[in-house]
C-alpha cells in the first residue's frame, strides 16, 4: 500500500470509526493457537469474536487454550506451545521478572504488545456508600482489604492509597482469604473496599446492598497524587469510566477514575513476525466487522491504544504504525527505552542465575530482587518493584 495511501486510512480509521476497512497484507497460518481467561471471562468471548471474524475473512481456525490463573495462562506462552497469550496485567509483571516470574523458573519475558482493550469500564477500588468517602485521602483510618495470595489486587489497593497520600499504615488492613470473601465483607460490615472491575458482579452486588457503592474520584488534574499511583502501579492510566455499578455511575455521569488494558494480546520478541503484522493489521482495519460483537471488543480501536504504556510493542507493530502515520518521534523514544529495560532486565537475570544464587526460593527471590533493583537504578530506571 502506498504511504500516502496508509496515512489516509489512519486519518480516517481515527476521524470515521463507522466506516469498514479490509486489513491487507494478512498472512496467517490456517490455525493460531493462543491462551486466555476462562470460558466465562470477556477475555475469552471476545477472542472467540475475533476468531470467528479471522475464520471467516481469512480461513484461519483459532484454538484458544483457557486458563484460570495467570501461570496457565503464561506458561504456555513461554514454552512456545501457543505464539499469543490475551493475558491481564500478569503480562506486565512477567516483562518484569517480579512476584511470581520473581522463580527460578521463569525471570523477565520478552513480551511484546500486539493490541489491547480499554474499554468504557474502570478498575479501582470500590468504597462501601455509607461512609463518607470521596476521595482516596478519605480512607484514612478506614477498613481496608488486603487478599491473602493475590498481589495484583493488593498492589491495584497501594496505589489507589498512594494517590491520596497515604500507605498501608494509615488504614486498618482487613485480611481475607480472596476476592469474592472480601466484598462478601464489604457487604457484611467488616470492611470498607473492594479492589475489583467497576462491573464486575461483586462490585453490582455492592451497590445493590444496604451500604451501596461509592467509586473515589481520581482528578486527572492532580499530577502528584498521578505520579504518586503510578510509582506503585504504572500502568494504571486516568480514565474516565462510563459503565461502573451504582445507580449514580453511567455516560451522563462517569466515575472519573482509572483503568488498564484487559485484555492484553502479547506474544514474545522473538516469535513469527507474520502474526503480529497480520493480527495488528486486522485489529485495526477490521475494526467495524467486529467491535460489537463481544463486549468489550470496543476498547480494541486505534485511539484506545495507549502509545506509551509499560510493555513495548512488537517491532512489526511499530512498523504498522509508522506505515500509517500513527507514529511520533515521542513514541518512538518511549518504545526504545521500554526495549532497553528489557534488556537490562535481561542482562541482570542471566548473570544473577549464573552466579550461584540460593536454592532456597524465598532467599532466591529476595537475591533477584535485589539486584534487579540495582541494575535498574544504575540504569537511571524505577525499579518500581522492590
């Protein structure tokens, strides 16, 4: 396609969302393997969507593997048995190496971005309504949350503290064994927040509750109270959020919140270049054969893409988005220093394992951690993860 061509469509995919493009140059293989949620996730219904939309365009068969931990989903990812994984926010800390990729067994993965979904919901934490809190600096000297087990709903929590200056320490940290017994103790009085998606069934048994549901606003204009969410968890992002539980939430009347992709489409830096041209080319210029077949599936269109997130993009992406004007030098800084994180984190792991580290896990862990914070700071990155 000519350049000028392919700077039209961009113009056009971003300025007419409602006009039905055919992505060109697809070359996929007649079946594509890939993890995701399970069965009744929306993860999982939207790539059955999407595979139906590449069985009937392009002839190609999808097979998705369900997973219902983020190790099921990822494994199989890093042992080459599938090329994609539509994975949650677990995909960022494997790129990482942290928490549970911290093992011996796994470390930093070079994933990649292909597309990802932000669609009109939010994830946060919801506050029980009857408490007076409108804002994160309201739940000081609160009951707050704490899952047994689930880092990725107590790291989403700190943040949210963080935004209104505060810590674990300026709360009263109520412990339980998962994510549904939390907000069953929500609604039960024994704690005041759940860490959830605004949609979630057990955030909409909240608002239906006695104590009702209150989502805390998150001024997009408060830069400290931002820098200070996202030293916790970057890749949060402001959004604002029009499908959220509670009769005061909807499109007239959007939580101003924040969000992260889910799902996210990733495959690892060294996999076939052609599925990720291909899938990025079908995202984008089959937008309109597919966005309202799934729910969700609407997050999936070029102006949700977050240019500057916290995972690099594959090369092939990059070069989609530079062939159609969608591409800035800005991008393109970012894009490399993510590559170069990787790099270091990378360097950082082999010499780590091939220096004789403990066999015991915890001290192994707590080695890795150590001098990945310090490569990184040598580095003049954030560790973030400490």
């Amino acid at each position: 396609m000519h350049k000028l061509k392919q700077h039209l469509l961009a113009v056009a995919i971003a300025a007419t969302p409602t006009l039905a493009f055919s992505a060109e140059g697809v070359d996929l293989p007649d079946t594509l393997a890939m993890t995701a949620y399970g069965t009744g996730s929306a993860g999982y219904s939207q790539m059955v969507s999407i595979g139906n939309l590449l069985q009937n365009e392009y002839g190609t068969s999808v097979r998705i593997l369900p997973g219902e931990n983020d190790v099921s989903r990822m494994t199989p990812l890093k042992t080459g048995r599938v090329p994609l994984c539509a994975c949650g926010i677990a995909s960022y800390y494997g790129s990482e190496g942290v928490l549970m990729f911290a093992s011996p067994d796994w470390g930093p993965q070079p994933i990649r971005v292909i597309v990802t979904s932000t669609a009109s919901f939010g994830l946060g934490v919801a506050v029980a309504g009857d408490i007076g809190v409108e804002t994160p600096a309201d739940l000081k000297g609160k009951r707050v949350s704490w899952i047994r087990g689930d880092d990725a709903l107590n790291i989403g929590t700190e943040a949210f503290l963080a935004f209104g200056g505060l810590t674990w320490d300026d709360v009263e940290r109520v412990e339980f064994p998962g994510y549904g017994r939390a907000f069953e103790g929500v609604i039960a009085d024994q704690s005041d927040t759940g860490f959830t998606m605004s949609v979630a069934p057990p955030a909409q048994q909240l608002a239906a509750s006695p104590r009702g549901i209150v989502w805390p606003r998150l001024d997009p204009d408060d830069k400290e109270g931002w820098e200070r969410l996202q030293s916790v968890a970057p890749y949060f992002q402001p959004h604002k959020v029009t499908s959220a539980a509670g009769d005061d939430y909807g499109k007239d009347n959007p939580w101003i919140g924040a969000s992260y992709p889910y799902p996210i489409l990733v495959m690892n830096a060294d996999a076939d270049p052609k599925i990720a041209s291909s899938l990025v080319r079908v995202f984008i210029e089959d937008y309109d054969k597919y966005k309202d077949a799934a729910p969700g599936n609407a997050g999936y269109s070029l102006e949700n893409q977050n240019m500057k997130w916290v995972i690099p993009f594959h090369d092939e992406v990059v070069e989609y988005y530079k062939d159609i004007g969608h591409w800035t030098d800005e991008m393109q800084a970012h894009q490399d220093q993510l590559v170069e994180r990787q790099q270091v984190l990378t360097d950082t792991w082999k010499q780590f394992t091939g220096s004789n580290p403990p066999s015991d896990e915890e001290a192994f862990k707590k080695g890795w951690m150590d001098a990945r914070a310090k490569a990184l700071e040598a580095a003049g990155m954030n560790p973030v993860f400490r």
